[in-house]
C-alpha cells in the first residue's frame, strides 16, 4: 500500500516574458544589490583632533583586554586553590597560588607600569 503516489509526468515550464520585462527585472535587480553595497559599506569614521588622543584610548582599550585576562586568572587562581584545599594536594596548591599572583599582578600591569615609569 502506498500512502503518496510519484506523479513522474508532470513537466516544468519557464513563465512567459518578453523582453523589455527582463530587461526591467535585470535594472532592478542591479539597482538593489548596488543600494545594498552602498548602504552596507558605508561607515562613518570620527576622527581625533590629536593624535596622542587616538594613542590614549587604543592603550586604554588594550589595558582593558589584559585586566579582563588578568581577572579570568584570577578566578581560575581561586578555583585550583579551593579544590587543592579540598583534595590536600600540595602541588596544585601552589600552581593555584602562582596562578593567582600572576593573574593580580596581569590585573594591575597598567597601575605597576605608571608607579614604575612615574
């Protein structure tokens, strides 16, 4: 028993346009991909009136990647210490503590390097 029956005979055919249509469908066509590219290509650029101001905030933004860094250390620091307290293994006790000094000394780099150049 079949549930769907294959109607193999059916045939396709393209819909009827004469040429001036095509033509019309081929100018729209272009003119929404190029409107399209314009509008997605197009971005307004603000620039700084100083440079030492664009230099200012590409390092503020950097410092701020490597505190972000320096803060997941952190946390995996506190993690290894609690589960070495919790399984008495002195190694991983003290990878968890040279974990978590390197991850407040890489939270604290831009503090340590203004103390450091004045």
């Amino acid at each position: 028993m079949k549930l769907f029956k294959k109607n193999e005979e059916k045939e396709t055919t393209k819909l009827p346009m004469s040429g001036k249509v095509k033509k019309g469908f081929r100018f729209y066509c272009m003119a929404v991909m190029a409107m399209t590219f314009v509008v997605c290509t197009s971005m307004t650029a603000f620039a700084a009136s100083d440079p030492l101001t664009v230099v200012n905030n590409l390092s503020d933004f950097i410092f701020g990647l490597i505190r972000a860094v320096g803060m997941i250390l952190l946390g995996f620091g506190i993690v290894q210490i609690g589960l070495s307290l919790k399984s008495h293994d002195p190694s991983q006790r003290a990878n968890g503590f040279l974990t978590l000094a390197g991850g407040v000394i890489i939270t604290f780099a831009k503090e340590i390097l203004t103390l450091i150049t004045g």
